[in-house]
C-alpha cells in the first residue's frame, strides 16, 4: 500500500525539531526551492502536527508551471543523512487527487488528517525532545514522461524545542551587570585590586558574549542550534525588541524618506526562509524562485533572510528597524549608567548629612565623581565600540533611510576619533613617563584625573603593554567591518574571521599583556575559544564540501563546548563578585601587581600635602604638576592634574582634592627610589603594608569600570 500525503509530511515532520512549545508537535511554516529552475513555489505553507490526536494540519497555497503527469519523491533528511525516502503516485492517492494531472496555476490545499497509528510508531520519541534538530523534508516533481525533476521543495521541521530561550539571555546580561556593581562596591570597601579583577573580567565576559553574537549575525548559514545559541547573546549588540521602539523606529524611517519593510507583517501570506541551504543564487532579501513559470506566476515571492536579518527577524525585528533598534538601546544603555551614576552621587550625600553613613565611605568618589562620570563615559564608547562598528557599516549597505545614513557616519566615526584620541594620550603620557622616569607606571597611575579619563584603556594590562589597547581597538574595527559590509558573502567572512582570530590569539599569547597571570589565562581562553568557533565558521560556510552529517555533528559540538565554557566563565565572574562583595579580606585572593602600580596610586583622601610637597621636592618634580626638561606640560587637559596652575593646586590641597604626589614606603631607613621598568622579585613587608594601606579605591583608577 502506498503511503498517503498525510503519512509523509507525518513522516517528515516526525524526524525534525526546532522553536518551543509546552504539547509535544512537529510544524513547518515555510516552503523553500532546493533547485535553480523549480516550477513549483509556495508563497503560504503552514504545516501542524500533533501526535496526542494524530492530526495533521496543512494550509498551503502555491503557483505551478508544471502540466502533466507526475510522480513525488520525498526525502527526510536529519543531520545530512536521508533518513527516510519514498515515492507517490498522485494518481492512486485519495489526499492528491487534485494533482493526477498537475495544471498550471494556483494551488490551493488546506485540510486536516488523520495520520495512521502503524506511521506514528515509526516516529522515534527523540524527534519530539531534542533542541533544534536539524532536519527537513525534500519533495521533488518527476515527469512520468522524461523523469526529470521539474520542481523541488523542501521544508524545515521544528518540534516546539530550542536553545534560544529568553531566560538565559537574561541571565547572562544579569551576571555581567552585577559584576560592574559587584567591583563599584569592592572599591568603595577599599579593596582597590580586587575590584580591579572583577572588573577586567566581568569586560572580558561581556565581550565572550558580543563575539558570541557576531558568530550569529554573520551570513553564514548556521545549523539550527548554532544560530539559537548564538541569538542568546543578541542583547549584548542592541538587538532587543520592544514593541513601541519598533513602532518609532518606523515612524522615524517613514519620516526621513525611507520605506520599512513588511516581513513579519506578511508572514500570514508569504512564506519566509531562515536562511537557505546549498542555493547560493538567492542573495535578495526577496527573490522570485518561479524562473520557468510563465507571466500569471509572478505573484509568487520567496523571502530570503541571512546573517544581520535572520538575527532581527529571529527577534521579531523588521530588517529596516534593526540599525535603529540596536542604535537607540545604546543611548538608553549611556542614559541609564549616567543616572546610576548622579544617583549614586546624591544618595551618598544624602546618607553622610543624615548621619546613616561614614564620612569617609566613597569619598574618592564622592569628591571627584565629575572626572569619575568623564570616565564611565568613554568606557561606555569601547563598550558599545563592537556593537556600533557592526550596525553603522551594515547601514551603510542597506541605506534604509538617509537620516539613517548620515547618523551612522557620523556615530561611528565620532566614537572612532575619541577611542583614537584616547589611545594617542595614553601611549604619549606612558612614552613621556619612560622618559623622565623610566617607567611607564609612573604618570599613568600618579595622575589621578588622568587615571580616572584614560584609565579604561590601559588598566586592565601591565604597564609594559600600555599600547596593546591599539591592537585590541584594531581587531574589533576589522571584525566589525566584515561582519558588517560582507554580507553578500559567507565565505569571505568566515575566512576574515579565522585569520583575525589567528592574529589575536598569536599576539595574546606571545605578549601576555594583561595585569597577571589569571588575567592572562582568563583571556587567552577566550581568543581560543573565539579561533576555535571561527574554524567551526568556516566549516559552516560549506567552503569544504563536506557531508551534511559534519555540519550537523559540528553544530552540535559548537553548542556544546560553547555552553560549556560560557558555564566556567559565569561561575568564575559570579563566585568573584560574590567574593568581593561578602569576603572580609578579598585582597589576600590577588598579588600585588608586579608594574607597582600601587605605589603611584594616590588617594586624595588619605595622604598629607606636607608630605606631598617634601616628597615632590625631593624627587625634583615642579610644583604646577608633571613636566619635561623644556618644561612642556605632559597632560594639557583643562581638568588635568598635571596641567594645572598654582591655584588649582592650592584648591585641591584645601579641599583634600587631586593632586598628591605619591609618597614612597622605607625599608631599613633606606633610600627612596622609582621602581625599574621591568620590575621583578619579592617586596618587602614594609612595602606590601604601605601599598595595603595606600592603595586608592578603584574608582581612582578606573577598575570599578573596566
């Protein structure tokens, strides 16, 4: 007996997987050509079925050229393996009689059935459990007259599963917040290099997490649990939907001369495609896939969707909105830090004058909180650096509105020039401090509006490699540019991306340039991991020419090693901050940094300006703040401490604000002197007691957010 139509989308639909539900399902919502020359199309195709009842529901409406007698070969494939193969003769079908012959014209089937129990049995219970499982049915037209293929189709299959679940994206931007919180807070304790780890980590975590993302907007066709994995992290690039941001983000295109696009609006008449496998001619957004139909075919569309637009559509974001969205999450990202900031600021106060809090708790903060807010500003900027280079340059591509356009331009290069100005003075003031000092320590850290401005480039590394957050801008720049302008090509992506990587890890692991050795090792494992699932990228794009069941293996194992590290890194934050927050001595966890950067380190509310002008005097430096032999000030910020006048200088010393000198601990009555450049071996007891108690809070030196 041969099977029916009901028994083989049963079938088919019974070895796939993907989406979420609470009953257990199979569906399929979209209809794709998998030839170059189909004669058949579908522009609805919505297919439900339920093993509970046995009851298969298909709705589909469809144009065809095809005229004729036919015969259709369906094949089920899983992980790049055919499963299940079978023919039917339209002819000897009571479900298809309505194709004995195919005409040309619309097609219309909608209707429910009731599938077999012996068919049901042939469905192994796994298809209905296991997270987006990637598999597909394949129907091909034959002509009985030639037996060519005249048509073929094929549909994606879901169970109602997947590893893109809102929860955990939540968790993750929870954790990653709380470790900032976690280090403010273990700076305002006075745990300076604790809060400065913490934090080093907490922006290596969050930019694991942008890489993550990046995998997923690349256009790449992705297996179906690498591309729900990878939606997890979308959040970190902007790419959150709220449905009245959506509607001005409409308005505002509409308003500038654009025309927003209509995807999700239409789904209930057009069938669109997540990504289509192995026909690398459909490169539109939107692409006639009836190239032999004739002229009465050409209401029939294919929506096409890849990289940038699969992740907007994934989140329910029109592809005209997506610039917009992840552009206006950026400025509510900045608005909100900035209120914490000033409410921090206020709350503080308020606390001292009602007698609920000591006077000396934040008070680094709380006396130069202004240059503090200067400085979480253009952390901000490298923060939201990633994300802006990706969305601008993609803007550029799509030019969805000319407003869009020129914000863009100007956002990007706008954050381009500061992180660029930022970068030249922090290796001019490290370059100047080798000079006079010998050590690039020194003014990067006795400098406290300096700190506390540029400190967010340059803390996390040692001093030695003041310079490596060049290269780290660099890398981000590049990646960002491919992801974002090679669109139309998956290959040249995931090539750039496997030899940017390279390089990266190459130099991380060949400089080491961050503050110690966990800090190295936290970040080298992460550019492994990031090579890693660029190699994995590459293998995805199909440049090999491998079996489907590699790519489907492969997608698996990315998930799973993924989650796996992603896991470690979590736990390692999280334990951290909790740590920081609830240990009474979290600073026996950490050494003293080996650059002595502790010992440049003022804090401008626990040293005397007695001792400051000796020490000053002694050392030989000028009264008016850091200056070479021909007297040309090193630091020409208006609200520089080393550029001041005399005056300012007298106003910080009565109000006990920057502007000390650092004082130098003795040992045996021995001389003073600046650490050498390369500084190796054990302190002292003296010493390690004089940096425990003169050590800023990282608010001072910018920890408390990095």
């Amino acid at each position: 007996m041969r099977p029916s139509i009901a028994s083989i989308i049963s079938a088919l639909l019974l070895a796939a997987a993907p989406v979420t539900c609470a009953e257990r399902m199979l569906t399929s919502t979209s209809l794709n050509p998998c030839q170059s020359n189909s004669s058949f199309s579908a522009t609805l195709f919505d297919v439900v079925f339920t093993p509970s009842n046995r009851s298969l529901a298909f709705d589909v409406n469809g144009v065809s050229s095809i005229e004729g007698n036919i015969t259709i070969q369906l094949n089920i494939i899983a992980y790049g393996l055919n499963v299940y193969k079978t023919t039917i003769d339209p002819c000897e079908s009571d479900d298809l009689r309505g194709l004995c012959p195919m005409n040309e014209g619309q097609i219309n089937l909608q209707s429910n059935a009731e599938i077999p129990a012996s068919s049901l049995r042939q469905v192994p219970g796994i298809a209905y459990t296991v997270p987006d499982l990637d598999a597909k049915v394949q129907v091909y037209f034959n002509s009985t007259t030639t037996g060519q293929s005249e048509a073929c189709v094929e549909a994606e299959l879901s169970n109602g599963k997947t590893v893109d679940q809102k929860g955990v994206a939540w968790v993750v931007a929870v954790i990653a917040g709380l470790a900032l919180v976690a280090s403010a807070i273990t700076s305002g304790l006075g745990h300076s290099n604790t809060a400065a780890h913490v934090a080093a980590n907490a922006m290596a975590l969050f930019g694991y997490f942008q890489a993550q993302a990046i995998i997923g907007m690349s256009s790449v066709e992705l297996p179906p649990i690498v591309s729900s994995w990878t939606q997890n992290f979308q959040w970190s690039m902007g790419i959150i939907r709220v449905g009245f941001l959506q509607t001005l983000a409409t308005w505002y295109q509409r308003a500038t001369g654009g025309t927003p696009s209509t995807i999700l609006s239409n789904l209930s008449s057009a069938s669109v495609e997540v990504q289509k496998r192995s026909l690398d001619a459909l490169y539109g957004l939107v692409k006639r896939t009836n190239a032999g139909a004739s002229s009465n075919t050409d209401s029939s569309t294919q929506v096409v969707i890849r990289g940038i637009k699969r992740v907007g559509f994934r989140a329910g974001i029109e592809p005209t909105n997506i610039f917009l969205t992840g552009y206006i999450f950026f400025l509510i990202f900045v608005i909100f830090v900035v209120l914490g900031v000033v409410l921090f600021k206020f709350i503080c106060e308020g606390l001292v004058k009602a007698g609920k809090m000591k006077g000396d708790k934040f008070q680094d903060f709380r006396n130069g909180w202004t240059t503090v807010l200067k400085g979480i500003l253009f952390r901000m900027v490298l923060i939201g650096w990633p994300q802006m280079v990706v969305l601008c340059f993609w803007e550029f591509t799509q030019k969805d509105s000319g407003a869009e356009v020129v914000l863009a331009v100007f956002t990007v290069f706008s954050m381009m020039a500061i992180l660029v100005w930022a970068s030249s003075k922090v290796i001019r003031l490290a370059r100047r401090s080798i000079q006079m000092h010998k050590n690039p320590a020194y003014i990067l850290y006795s400098d406290p509006v300096s700190l506390n401005k540029w400190g967010f480039l340059y803390v996390q590394f040692k001093a030695t490699a003041y310079f490596f957050i060049v290269p780290v801008l660099i890398y981000i720049f590049i990646k960002g540019l491919f992801i974002g302008v090679a669109q139309s090509s998956a290959v040249t992506q995931a090539i750039a991306l496997v030899i940017i990587e390279a390089i990266f890890l190459i130099a991380v692991c060949v400089m080491r340039p961050y503050m110690d050795k966990k800090t190295n090792g936290f970040n080298i494992a992460i550019c492994v991991i990031n090579f890693v699932s660029a190699i994995f990228l590459l293998v995805f794009s199909d440049i090999f020419g491998q079996p489907g069941i590699v790519t489907g293996v492969m997608g698996v194992i990315f998930f799973i090693y993924n989650a796996a590290f992603s896991t470690i890194l979590i736990v390692i934050v999280l334990v951290a901050s909790c740590i920081a927050v609830f240990s009474k001595n979290p600073e026996s966890r950490y050494q003293p940094m080996r650059d002595d950067r502790g010992s440049f380190i003022k804090s401008q509310s626990q040293l005397t300006t007695e001792l400051d002008a000796l020490g000053a005097t002694a050392r030989g430096e000028p009264k008016h703040g850091y200056s070479d032999k021909s007297g040309t000030r090193i630091e020409d910020d208006d609200d520089s401490w080393s550029g001041n006048s005399s005056d300012r200088t007298t106003q910080v010393q009565q109000a006990g604000g920057y502007g000390h000198p650092p004082n130098y601990p003795s040992d045996n009555g021995s001389a003073r002197h600046l650490p050498p450049y390369e500084r190796t071996g054990s302190m002292t007891s003296s010493q390690h007691r004089f940096r425990q108690q003169q050590n800023a809070s990282p608010w001072q030196r910018g920890a408390g957010y990095d």
